[in-house]
C-alpha cells in the first residue's frame, strides 16, 4: 500500500471535529477532501460563536474530564492529548487570542467564531485541503465507495481511509441531521437512539404566566435535581425553562422524564440567604400587607420571581413569615418533557463507544473512522462541548496515520 504521504482521505462533516482531523491529516502529507451536504462550511460554529464562542474551560482536568460523565473513561486520554491549553495554543496560531472569563470559560477575544473559521479555511487552503459542499453522504455501494447526492446527481470516491465527523441531529437546518445513524446501523454499526442534550424543559406553566414572563431571566438563582445544585440562570420560556443552569443538569432530568414521565425541579431564589435571614426580614414588615408587597420590600423579589412562587406553591402564598421564607428557598417545578431535539444545543446517543476501537475505528468498518458529536458521548455547556469534538477529530486522524503507517 501507498505511505501515509500519499494517502488520499475522505472527510464528511466539515464542522470542528471534520476540519480538525483534516488539519492534522493533511499536515501529515494526506491527500484531504472535506465533504459536506450544506453550501458553506461550519455552520453551527458560527451559530455558537453568537455566544460568543466558548472554545474550552480552563479547569484543571482532574475537574474537566468528569464533565464526560459515563464516556469519561474513553475520552480521557484523547482529551489528554489535546487538552485546553493546547486547543487556546492552535486558536492563537490562527491569531485568535482568547481570554479566560469570569466563570473559567475560554473564549477568543473577537467574541465571534467567524474570525477563527476564516483564518482557519485559509490554513486549510494552504495545506491543500479540498472542499466540496453541497455533498449530502447516503452509504457506501456494492463496490464500496462512498456515496452522496449532489444537485448535479449521484457521485462516488473511493478514498483509502474515511473520517465521518456528521455531528448529531440538534439544529438540522445547520447541517446535523442524525441521517446517518440510520446508514451506519443498516452497516452493522451499534449505535445508541439520538437524543436531545443541552435542552430546555417544558412547564404547564398558567396562562398568564406563560403570556407576562417568557423571555425574562432568573439570575442568581440555584435549581437542584436529586442530589446534585447547580448555580446559574435560567430563562423562563413559553413553554417552559431554559438556560445555563437548566443545562448543567438535563441529562438526568431528561432520563428521569423517560423513566417516570416527569421530574421535579427545586428553585431557590435567594440562595446566598439562609432560611432564618428570609425569616426575620419578612417579619419587619406590616401584616396586612400583599405576599407581593412584602417580598419586594423585605428581600427584593422581582415579579417574575413572585409569580414563580405562585407557579410552584399556589396563587395564595403563605402569610407566615417562616412558611414564605421556606418556599423562596425551594419552589418545586414539574417538568413534563424536554424540548425537541431539533431545538437542543446538543445530541446524546450516536455511535456507541464499544463500536470503535482505541483509535475511533470503526470495528465493523474497517478504514472508517469516525469523531465528533455523533459518538456516544455528552457533556453540559461551558467548553466541554467543542473540547471533544476537536479532540476526537485530532484522535481520528491520527488513527488513520496510525493504520497507514502499519499497512
């Protein structure tokens, strides 16, 4: 077989994890053609850079790889090989400098992804990487080679190794449809049903609630489910909540909504507050007067957090002042359902993780390998995300080396 110089590799996906791993491929000498079904590259980078483009945390691993959760064991050690600092380095080789925010978030200091994706086609241009849009994948033929629609018809390539980097199935019109789950099980791939992460939850809210408060915020609030209390915000939506903090714990929320059909969220609205301070400055005030008075006065409660109260206990709130200390510091939620997974921030499920070897081959593709979001993993918001998907492409490409150089 040829050298690994001389390897022509087809990459499908040209987000993060697809253009990373054609980097490193055709810094190795590859021969790299990058396909992708949508008419420009990177779409949902660029819609994440709107956030600002939280490229990576800044917490030390011991912290960071726990994040992972049950894929935490797997990915370790590609995350090792391309921790955050060496991510923040290739960042500021493409001249994007980053700084590290309030929270440990790293971000670029443009604040945007276009910037970084534009500096990054050109690296990709000048190391011979070819780019074809407007390539949806359908398989593989009877022959073997790869299959896509085009709007000029059917066409093939029969490269010598393949990286898929398809993404999951959240915002589809950004290009991640989940097609190819259905392609890759068909191929006698395991893969695990595509399920929304990093999603909001449904509430019944009450109809005036619902038409007065949807887009306004709950800052400094702690929302706890089971054992595990998240500081943050959240935003209260007309179907529901959504948010930072509503994130960090959707996966287990999600699998509990499956299991039992709804999951009970607690909110606090004063956490930094014990219940005896809420108490004590609630009694300061005249008896006669409304809950809605007395929460403004004593503790500086907005409306939208008053009318949260009622959402959670009753219209009519307690006139005791331990009673209505208590409930400011767990105002009880049901959550009915996550929001669909077209809507989510990210996807779990995907190709199971004891479908691909140590080098992310797939063991039933021979040659295929595959990285990014439509492995089996997830993480909360906060860098985790991207953190993955560029360690994965790196680590798919350099099993292709890998498996060429011992061919």
């Amino acid at each position: 077989m040829a050298p690994s110089s001389a390897a022509r590799v087809a990459v499908i996906g040209a987000g993060p994890a697809g253009l990373m791993a054609a980097e490193v491929l055709a810094e190795a000498g590859c021969t790299v053609t990058v396909y992708d079904r949508m008419p420009s590259v990177g779409r949902k980078l660029l819609m994440a850079g709107r956030g600002g483009l939280n490229l990576t945390h800044s917490e030390p691993l011991e912290r960071f790889l726990p994040r992972y959760g049950a894929a935490a064991a797997r990915l370790a050690p590609l995350i090792e090989a391309v921790p955050p600092e060496a991510l923040i380095a290739w960042a500021e080789d493409l001249g994007q400098a980053t700084f590290v925010g309030s929270s440990g978030r790293v971000f670029p200091k443009a604040l945007k992804a276009s910037p970084l994706l534009r500096a990054w086609l050109a690296k990709l241009q000048g190391l011979g990487v070819e780019i074809r849009t407007r390539h949806d994948w359908t398989g593989w033929n009877a022959k073997g080679a790869l299959t896509f629609a085009t709007p000029g018809g059917k066409a093939t390539a029969s490269p010598d190794a393949t990286v898929l980097a398809l993404g999951g199935a959240s915002w589809p019109k950004l290009g991640s449809t989940g097609a190819w789950a259905e392609v890759l099980a068909k191929a006698g791939v395991a893969v695990s049903p595509l399920k929304p992460a990093n999603a909001g939850f449904d509430v019944d809210w009450s109809e005036v609630f619902r038409d007065r408060f949807p887009g306004e915020p709950l800052k400094g609030v702690a929302l706890t489910f089971g054992r595990v209390r998240v500081r943050g915000e959240a935003m209260v939506t007309r179907h529901g909540l959504e948010g930072g903090a509503i994130y960090a714990l959707s996966a287990d929320i999600r699998d509990a909504i499956a299991r039992e059909g709804a999951a009970r969220l607690w909110i606090d609205l004063r956490p930094d507050a014990r219940v005896e301070e809420l108490q004590a400055k609630l009694a300061q005030q005249p008896a006669n007067q409304s809950a809605a008075n007395r929460l403004r006065k004593a503790l500086r409660l907005t409306p939208l957090e008053t009318n949260l109260l009622r959402e959670a206990h009753g219209k009519d709130l307690p006139s005791d002042p331990a009673a209505l200390a208590t409930a400011i510091k767990g105002a009880p939620l049901q959550l009915t359902a996550i929001r669909p997974i077209a809507r989510a921030i990210s996807t779990a499920g995907g190709v199971a993780l004891g479908a691909v070897d140590a080098d992310l081959m797939l063991t039933a593709k021979p040659g295929v390998f595959a990285a990014g979001e439509m492995l089996d993993w997830e993480a909360p918001t906060g860098g985790y995300l991207l953190q993955a998907s560029f360690a994965t492409g790196v680590a798919a490409a350099r099993g292709v080396l890998r498996r060429r150089a011992a061919s």
